[in-house]
C-alpha cells in the first residue's frame, strides 16, 4: 500500500544521479550536498527504520510497536543499484567532501 501511495513521487536512481552530476557546481558548501544524502532507510520486511536525519526529530523513536527503529548508518545497506550517490564508481558525498575540506 505504501509504494502505491509514494508511485507519483518515485524518481529512477539514474535520474537522481544525472541531477548530482548537473548540480556539482551549483554546490557553495558541503551543507549543499547534505541535503542530497539519504536520511532513512525502511525495510518494510524485516520492519525496520534507520535513521540518519541530521536535525533534532528523531524518527527512529516513532517506529510501530514490533520495529526496530535506530539511528544508524544504513548506507551498506542500500543495493548497490540504488545507491545514486555512486557515480562511476565514486562515491559523490566523498568526493564534494574533499572538494570542500581543502
């Protein structure tokens, strides 16, 4: 039921990482790039939610009785298909991030 509500909304990995890509430059900051990161993770069998929202609201405190709900670094656990912030090869966080850190 949740795909069916979210269907107009959905966006193809290849598109979100042609829209990295086509905004590099217009990035001024590494707090740019934030809000491009992915911030929740929902595995809807194993009923869990990761958490890596960066501002106060704790979503992983909201999770239905019989989740797990943490915050958590859940990138490892992205398929490697959908992770669009990989871009030949390259992971494009790290990237802007060492662009900024110099």
């Amino acid at each position: 039921m949740f795909f069916e509500k979210i269907h107009d909304y959905k966006v193809a990995t290849s598109d979100l990482a042609r829209m990295l890509i086509e905004l590099e430059d217009a990035f001024g900051s590494y707090d740019d790039v934030l809000e491009f990161m992915p911030t929740i993770y929902v595995d809807f069998d194993q009923k869990m939610l990761y958490s890596l929202f960066p501002e106060p609201m704790s979503f992983e405190d909201y999770v239905p009785d019989g989740w797990i709900g943490a915050y958590k670094d859940f990138y490892a656990l992205v398929p490697e298909r959908e992770r669009y912030w990989m871009i030949q090869g390259e992971s494009f966080f790290e990237r802007m991030w060492n662009k900024f850190r110099a």
